[in-house]
C-alpha cells in the first residue's frame, strides 16, 4: 500500500500556498502525483439585491469569479515547477463538499486546510474539513492554517483507544508510519475508554505495526484537569510531533454534522498537520 494520487483543495487564501507545498512533499516522497482542486462556487445573488442593482451584477460576480480562479491556478502551477512536479489543475462547479467528495473517491490522501476564521471565505467553507473528513471515505490530512511544516510524518503520534475510527486511522496512515523515523501510539485517559487490551492498551496495536515494519511505541497519559484534545497537542508539542494520526468520530445526517469532542477539539486548535479518518 503507498500513496500514488493526492488530492489538494485550493483556494485563494493566505495558507493554500503552504498547503499545497505539504501535498508536493508528500508527493515527492511517495512518487505520488498532485491533482489541485478548485470549486467554483454557484453564482448566487438575493432576488431583492438583483432587484435594486439590476442584472449586471451577476456578470460582475462572475468576473470576479474567473479572475480569483485564474489568479489560484496560476500560483499552483508556479509552486508545482518550483518543486520539481508536474501538477494537474483541476476545476469543477458545485456544493462545495460534494464537489471534493467526489473527486476525492479516487485518490489516497485529500489535502486540505483547518478553517481560518479571520479569512475571506466562501459559503461551504466553514464546514469543509468537517465535512469532507467525514463523507469522502478517504484519508483526509488537515493542514492547520497558522505555521509552515517542512516535514510531515516523520515523527507521527497516533491517537488510539481501540474504536473502530483509530482502527482505520492507524491503517490508513501506514505509509506514512512506514517511512517515519519515530511513532508513538497514546492512549489518553485510558480508563475512560472501552474496547482497550491488556495493561498495555496500546501494546496490541504496536505489536500488529511492528509486523509491518512500523517499530511503534506504546505510551499511556493521564490528566484529570485537561480534555483529551487539548492533552494530545500538548503531547505533541511536548515530543516534538509533526503528525497526528486519529479517527474522526461523529456522524453526518442531513448534511448537520455532529463531532467528537476530541476531533473537534484538534479541528479547531491544531498546532501541527492532523490525518484524519472516519
């Protein structure tokens, strides 16, 4: 198992500059290509203000609109040559997540950033990382917005209680876990968890990694006075992490999505890139 085709979203916020040079450093380690995917979104304008202004609004959205698709585009083609790779742009018009659901059920790995609320954004962006890492059914890596990160997965933390997501987390990162040069597998608060083995709780999981040549640890922290999120990044910070590898817990119905505490938590404080599956 390896990672041959990553999927980046793009946009034209400050951090999709460090996004997309995460996903070409993958790439280049996994000999992977990179397929950069940019939504246009649905020309939308309240029949009250077309009323007031007239019709030549739409073609001044619509202008707007080609202008930051070319401005987009043009960067991602630029970072690719200046990385050695030959990226494939891609643009497609849409529901936001349907749109990258879609195009991600091809790929191995789908790139995209934590939200930044002080940016400009566009509707179904708050909700994209959530989304997608619930519906696309492949390994997301969300790239937090704040900070530049030459190297990703070599020293990995996987976050682990033995549920059926940080069973799936765990395998599907094994490429990565398989070229690191350190893993630790942590158990947060153990007893407050279900399905653990042994006196060990991570000890099973390291033993099945070390058969596929992952020579993970098994490490086990407590603190009554912090949430397990918060414990993780600290955690992390502490070991000099820069990869988390967890199981996305929660469920999506009507398109309102409901979150674990720790997801959510690492959603929205993430200091470092986090793989996340569901």
């Amino acid at each position: 198992m390896s990672i041959k085709d990553i999927l980046v979203y793009l946009d034209s916020g400050a951090a999709c500059a460090e996004r997309v040079d995460v996903a070409l450093r993958i790439a280049k380690t996994f000999e992977a290509r990179v397929i950069g995917l940019y939504v246009r979104a649905l020309p939308y304008v309240p029949h009250f203000v077309a009323a007031q202004i007239g019709p030549d609004i739409y073609e001044t959205q619509k202008r707007v609109a080609e202008r930051e698709e070319a401005e987009v585009r043009k960067t991602f083609l630029a970072r690719c040559a200046a990385a050695g790779t030959t990226g494939e742009w891609r643009s497609d018009e849409g529901d936001m997540t349907e749109v990258v659901c879609l195009h991600a059920k091809y790929m191995d790995l789908v790139v995209i950033g934590q939200f930044n609320p002080d940016d400009d954004h566009r509707e179904g962006e708050m909700g994209l990382a959530d989304n997608v890492v619930m519906d696309a059914g492949r390994p997301v890596l969300v790239v937090p917005y704040a900070g530049s990160f030459p190297k990703v997965g070599e020293r990995v933390m996987v976050a682990w209680n033995a549920s059926r997501e940080s069973v799936r987390a765990a395998h599907d990162a094994l490429p990565f876990l398989k070229r690191a040069a350190s893993v630790e597998v942590v158990a947060a608060n153990p007893q407050d968890s279900e399905g653990q083995h042994g006196d060990i709780p991570c000890a099973a999981i390291c033993t099945h990694l070390s058969r596929h040549g992952v020579p993970a640890v098994a490490k086990t922290v407590y603190a009554e006075d912090m949430n397990v999120g918060a414990m993780l990044l600290s955690r992390a910070a502490d070991d000099s992490i820069d990869m988390i590898v967890m199981g996305a817990y929660g469920r999506s119905r009507f398109r309102e999505l409901i979150l674990g505490g720790v997801t959510r938590h690492l959603l929205n404080n993430m200091t470092v890139p986090v793989l996340m599956s569901h």
